[in-house]
C-alpha cells in the first residue's frame, strides 16, 4: 500500500508538472507532491531533507547561472549581442539561423545546457527582434534542443553526466575519444531535421545593419564574468570538483561587481530571477527520495545486471532507447538521480553506461519538460511574451530527437566494436 502510494503520487505531480493543468506553474506541482508524501508519512522529514540535499550542487549552479543571465540582461549585454548578431547574418534568415545555432553549441558546451535555456534564449529573442524576424520560434527552438544535443561534448555540458559517473569519470582524453564523435553526429543531425523541418520560415530575409547600440561599462563586465564562469568550469572540471558552488561565487561576484559599476539597485534584478526553478528541483528530489524508498534502485540494478549478463550489446540499446523515453515521461532530472543510483549500486558495463548518458542527456529532445533545461527554456520564452505548446513541441521534436538519438547510439555502439 505504501510502494503503491508513493508511485501514484510522484506520477501525479510529475504529470502536473508536464500538463501544468489551470496553467498551475511546474514548481507547484513538484512541491505539492513532496509535501503530500511527508503529511501522509510515506516519507520522513528526515529522508526529505535527505532529498532536498542532494540537491545544492544543482541550486547553486543554476542560482549562479540565473543572476549572471539577469544581471546580463539588465545591463543590455544580450541587446548589443543581438545587433551584432544580426548585422553579421547580413540580411539572411537561414544565415542567423546557422549562426545561432552555432553559438548554442559553445555556450552548452562550455556553459552547460542549463546555461543555454538561461543565458542564451533571452539573447536569442533580442536578436530576431532586432532583426524583424515574422516567426521567431524557429531560431529559439534552437536553444531548446542544441541545450540538449550538445551536452555530452564534454563532462560540464550536462550536470548529469557527472550524475552518471560519480567519482569515476574518465579523463578528458578517454571522454573526447569516446563521446567526440556521437556528439558530433548528434549536432550535426540536430541541426539538418531543425533546418529541414523549419525551412519555411528561412526563406526570407531579416533586417540587415542594425545600429549597434554602445555596450556600457556594466556590460562589459557581465560578459567578462560570463566568460569567467566558463573558465572556471572548466577548471573545476579538471580538477573533479562539484560545479555548483564555483559557479554560484562566480555568478554573485560578478553581479554584485556589475551592478556597483552601474550604481543599480541590485533588487531590480534580483525580482526579475525565476526562483521558481528551485523549488521546482527540490520537490523533484524529494519525490525521487521516495520511489528510492520503494526499492526501485535495487530493482533496476539486478534487472541491468541480469540482461547484461545475457547480452550487452541488446541491453545496451534498450536501456539507453528506453531511458531516453522515460525522460519524457518523468523529465531526466529525477531520471538521472535514478539511474546514477543504478549505475552506483553494480558493475555496469561501460558500453551500457554510454548508452545511458546518451539517452538521459539526448532523449529529453522528444517533449517541453524532458530536461531542467527545456523547462528554464520554456521560463524564459514566457518571459519574452512567446509560448509553445507541448503538442506543438513533440510534432517537431519526434523526428530531431529519435534520428539525432539513433545516430548517436549508433555511434557509440561503433566506438565499442573498434578492435
């Protein structure tokens, strides 16, 4: 009876969380599920706060990233970038289109994905309002499924690839050898299906020599802090270190550094940043504490283990096939901490355990709540006036995300077969 509470719940508040019935915000649902475990005793406070810890690498990174892309904003970092932008795709819509998504490809991959829906979307929308563009949602699009297509080019392009391996995470060398060439076809078929798919709305032209505005001394510094983020990255990277605290320091030192130099008053940003995101991710914790309760880790562990033993190769691509749709179906946030929890428990074969973070990183393509990262993509759409709608989402990301998934695995399962 408990087993069986605790999973109708976490369904329920996870299926509000992608439905967002009434129009009721994703955080809303998370929490409400997580405080409906405690009042109904199927979980503990205790093992909530448990939960809700797990989750501070994950808040303070995402804490970081938001004040940097606010403080960015506020000191119209992203409307000089989108000038400049513009002017360079020299009145081609197709041109922008390329250019965009290959600034999404650094920014994920040095920035992580999260980053891209942060950081990225809203330059992404100054720059097809500066360019005139009629639809603007193919270039924004862009942010949404290069934040995910990208994310396995290296360790910090993803916080759940660090979720998969642990304290085991091969050197840089091993990672690029292994996860270079799927990454690449993963981009690089990403990008063919959204040109293809989206190539209507690329036949015009968009507005060329748009007057770049002069970047003030505070934005300046919000790009050099940016820069320095990812740097910093990089090096905690390096040295195997949590990400989450680097990059909050990094974010409220070059906030509070930028907004003396422009004598703002530092609450004008700080209300303008989306805090719902991290209730969100702690009510999502909390829920995976909960079906952690339910034995499913133990579960999950033995059935890998035993199909591996009998093939690895057909367990290979089934697990990473059917995590990649289960992301969907429960976002890959809480499918991460599952599945690291598998992967921590038993010998997993290393072929398996690429496959895994193929699917948890790349599946996510399919649907709008998929990945933290499509969500704070769709946070920051409905700031900018835009909305998208799950079934306009999945029609396009049925195609991007099964074809890219089927390349990459392939090209994983090729990397294994080399002699």
């Amino acid at each position: 009876m408990v087993i069986s509470s605790i999973w109708i719940i976490a369904l329920l508040a996870i299926a509000g969380i992608i439905i967002r019935p009434f129009n009721v915000p994703e955080f809303v649902w998370a929490v409400a599920g997580a405080v409906l475990l405690l009042l109904l005793g199927l979980i503990t406070p205790t093992d909530a706060l448990a939960g809700i810890g797990k989750g501070t690498d994950v808040y303070l990174f995402l804490t970081g990233m938001m004040l940097l892309a606010e403080t960015a904003r506020d000191q119209q970092l992203f409307n000089w970038l989108a000038a400049l932008a513009t002017n360079r795709a020299d009145g081609s819509a197709g041109r922008l289109f390329t250019l965009v998504y290959l600034v999404g490809i650094v920014v994920t991959t040095f920035l992580s994905n999260d980053a891209t829906a942060v950081v990225l979307t809203p330059a992404v929308a100054a720059a097809v309002r500066a360019a005139n563009v009629e639809r603007p949602l193919p270039y924004l699009f862009i942010c949404a499924f290069i934040a995910n297509a990208a994310s396995f080019v290296l360790p910090i392009s993803n916080p759940a690839n660090l979720v998969i391996y642990g304290t085991h995470m091969p050197s840089l060398g091993h990672w690029l050898a292994q996860y270079g060439p799927p990454s690449l076809v993963s981009i690089a078929v990403t990008y063919a299906v959204l040109r293809y798919t989206q190539r209507a709305s690329l036949q015009g032209s968009v507005a060329r020599a748009i007057p770049v505005p002069a970047l003030p001394a505070g934005g300046k510094l919000a790009l050099g802090g940016i820069a320095l983020t990812a740097l910093v990255l990089l090096g905690a990277s390096a040295l195997d270190a949590e990400l989450g605290l680097p990059t909050a320091v990094a974010g409220v030192l070059t906030s509070l550094v930028v907004l003396a130099k422009a004598r703002t008053n530092p609450w004008r940003v700080v209300r303008q940043v989306s805090w719902s995101v991290l209730p969100l991710v702690a009510g999502l914790f909390v829920l995976v504490e909960g079906l952690n309760k339910t034995g499913l880790v133990g579960y999950l562990a033995a059935l890998l283990q035993q199909e591996a033993a009998q093939s690895i190769t057909q367990t290979a691509w089934l697990s990473g096939g059917g995590l990649a749709l289960a992301c969907n179906l429960m976002n890959n946030l809480p499918a991460g901490l599952i599945v690291g929890s598998v992967i921590q428990a038993g010998a997993v074969p290393d072929m398996i355990k690429s496959f895994l973070l193929i699917g948890i990183d790349l599946g996510p393509n399919l649907s709008v709540t998929g990945s933290l990262a499509t969500i704070l993509w769709l946070v920051a759409l409905r700031r900018e006036g835009l909305h998208v709608s799950a079934w306009a989402f999945l029609k396009l990301g049925i195609p991007v995300m099964l074809l890219a998934l089927l390349a990459s695995l392939a090209t994983v399962w090729a990397y294994y077969q080399l002699p």
